[in-house]
C-alpha cells in the first residue's frame, strides 16, 4: 500500500519504479499537492483513491491532472474512489474503458467533463456502483446519455448526485435487471418517468429535482413490492396519480409538482411511513385512502385544492387507523387548501358528540397526532 497525506509523493509514473509496480495493491492520497498517478502498469493494483487532493502549486500541467489514459486497460483494479479535488479533469468518455475488474466507480467533487456515450464503459462488465456527485460533467452537452451507455448487466447502484450541467432524457435502463439503487437528481433531465419494468428488484428511485414532465405510468411504476422508496420531489410531474401499491414501499416523496385529481387510494401500502404530496393541485381524496396504513407516521398534503368536502372523509379515516393500531407521534399537515380548513372539519353537520367528525379529530389530537389546519374561523 501506498499513503500520502499533505506530502508531495508523486508527480506521474515515473516516481513509482518497476518493481513497485507489479506489487502495488492499493494506494491512498489525502488532501496533498499530487497529480492523478498514471497506474495503468500497475498490475496488482486494486484500489486508487484520492481524496481532497490539489494540483501542485506552481506545476500546474493539465495531463497530469488529468485521469484521461491513467487507469488503461489495468486488470486488477476494482475500485476508483476520486473525491472533492477540483484539480482533477479529463473526459469521461474514455478515461474508464477497458476495466475488466473494475466494480466501484465514485467521481465527486471533481472537473471531469463530458458525456456518456455507448461505449464510455466498454469493457468494465463488472461495474456495479457508479457515483457522479457535483462533478462538472455535461458541460456544453445536449444530451448527456448516449444510446446504451450501460452495456454491462452488473449495475446495481447508479447515483448521479447535484450535476447541474447534465441536459437530456433519463438513461436507457432496460437490461439492468440487478439495479437496486437509482438517484439522478439536482440536473436537467426531462422527458417522462418510465416504467422500469424491467428492473425488478430496484429498491431506491429517486429523480428529485430535475425537469421531468408528464404523468405517473400506470402499469408498473406504481405497483412494485421491491421497491422501498419513491422520490420525486421538484419536478413538473401533472395529471392524476395512479393507485399506489407494494408491500416494501415505506417513502413516497412527490411534493413539488403538477399532480391534479383526488390523492389515489394508499391502502395496498401496507408498510407505508411517509407520504407527501404538498405543493400540488390535488382537489379531492380518495376514501379509505389512510385508514388501514399502521406503520404511517407523516403525510403531508399542503398547499394543495383540498375542498370543505374532503375533510370529514379524511378524519374519518385517520381515525379508523388510529382505532385499528393505536399510537402516537403522527402528523398530519393540511394547511393551505381550498376550503378545508378546520372550521369546515367541525361543522360539517356531525355535530360535535361522540362519532362526529369533531370528536374523532379530538381523539386523534389527545392521543399526540398533530393535524394541523389553517383555523377558518372569523373574529366577530
């Protein structure tokens, strides 16, 4: 192993001699002045990591800097790790080709550019987990993913975290049948959310903060008992929700969007904990939607269209899935709605003895739920 830390320990290949290199097995680089090492000889090499590193002042050469040709064709590296050091640039197109053992690809905090085309990871079969994080990738690119970028049938964990230069439509997918894991947010990709159908055991989706547009498919997306979470947060997302169902879905995160119609019905969401949906369009609700869901603990559906009309049906049911499994600690926030207010709650008609819609929001307050309301009552 090699480690270097606020040292100067090389400046390119030359500084590791022959020998060195046929027993090199890992090598470590933190926060010094030290150019990307050409390891492409490096033939017992298995990690290269490189964190918070700076160009060497004064002897700025860009090639050196440069991960372009510094990896070729190394047949025992497994995992690259180049972490917050802005110095390091090149293009991504072809810096990670021919990679046969290459399994843990993680670019954050860096200046590599570029885009993904068909065979910028020709040659790295076994690639599983690849992280782009804040990277200035996509530069001056129309369309950040090329056709079939992801040969490899290996990926299990894609993130491309906060790369705001990122433009086009979302990668093709379709023979990633073992990905688990997908985060593309904070970008500019647009086009619609597909069904990935064929990613079975995909446990993660999230698409946060980007520019996708158009509705929820309805044969799916929406009914997967692998996945865990859905976050869609901040988006331009319209038209109705579909019915939401899956045994292992426990986050669904859509705040930020277009949707319209009534919230679809969540009672085949049996492990659900958090639902929102605030900053939508959303005028009705769907009855039974939350009264069977025993492990909810926050739904959020402010600022919405909410009328008068759906209060009492709500209440109703938050109060059948308070009888149904007892606790406390939830909250339901219902503030900024279209007529349902608190005062539309407590004189809809029931009354306020007990089974009126008033006593059921008491109950549920007594018992620690917070349900908060915009009052609607007027000072006389």
């Amino acid at each position: 192993k090699a480690y270097g830390s606020n040292i100067p320990l090389f400046e390119d290949s030359s500084a590791i001699s022959a020998e060195v290199k046929q027993t090199l097995k890992e090598i470590y680089l933190f926060r010094q002045d030290v150019n990307v090492i050409n390891v492409s000889g490096c033939s017992a090499l298995t990690r290269y990591t490189q964190q918070y590193c700076r160009p060497i002042a004064g002897n700025y050469i860009p090639e050196h800097l440069s991960v372009v040709s510094k990896f070729s064709a190394n047949q025992s590296l497994r995992t690259i790790d180049l972490i917050e050091s802005d110095g390091i640039v090149g293009d991504i197109n072809t810096a990670f080709q021919n990679l046969p053992e290459l399994q843990y690809l993680y670019l954050r905090g860096t200046s590599v550019t570029g885009s993904l085309v068909t065979d910028s990871f020709t040659g790295t079969e076994k690639l599983s987990v690849l992280t782009l994080d804040g990277t200035k990738i996509g530069v001056g690119a129309d369309q950040f993913f090329g056709n079939a970028c992801f040969q490899n049938t290996n990926l299990t964990n894609l993130q491309l975290l906060n790369v705001s230069n990122v433009k086009g439509s979302l990668p093709v997918l379709t023979t990633q049948e073992r990905l688990k894991q997908l985060y593309i947010t904070g970008s500019k990709i647009t086009g619609g959310i597909p069904t990935f159908q064929e990613n079975q055991v995909l446990s993660i989706i999230n698409l946060s903060n980007n520019n996708l547009t158009g509705a929820l498919p309805e044969i799916g997306f929406t009914q997967r008992n692998a996945t865990t979470q859905i976050i869609l947060s901040n988006n331009a997302l319209s038209s109705a929700i579909p019915a939401l169902s899956g045994s292992g879905l426990k986050i669904v995160r859509i705040d930020g969007n277009d949707f319209t119609g009534n919230l679809p019905s969540l009672a085949l969401c049996a492990n659900l904990v958090e639902f929102d949906a605030k900053d939508n369009k959303l005028s009705g609700y769907t009855v039974g939607s939350l009264a069977t869901n025993e492990k909810i603990q926050s739904v959020n559906l402010s600022n919405n269209n909410l009328t008068e009309v759906s209060g009492p049906a709500i209440i109703n049911d938050l109060y059948e899935n308070y009888i149904l499994k007892p606790r406390k600690g939830v909250n339901i926030q219902l503030t900024e709605q279209s007529g349902l207010t608190e005062y539309s709650i407590v004189n809809d008609g029931t009354g306020s003895g007990e089974g009126s819609t008033e006593f059921k929001l008491m109950v549920l307050r007594s018992n620690n739920w917070t349900i908060s309301l915009d009052s609607g009552f007027t000072e006389e």
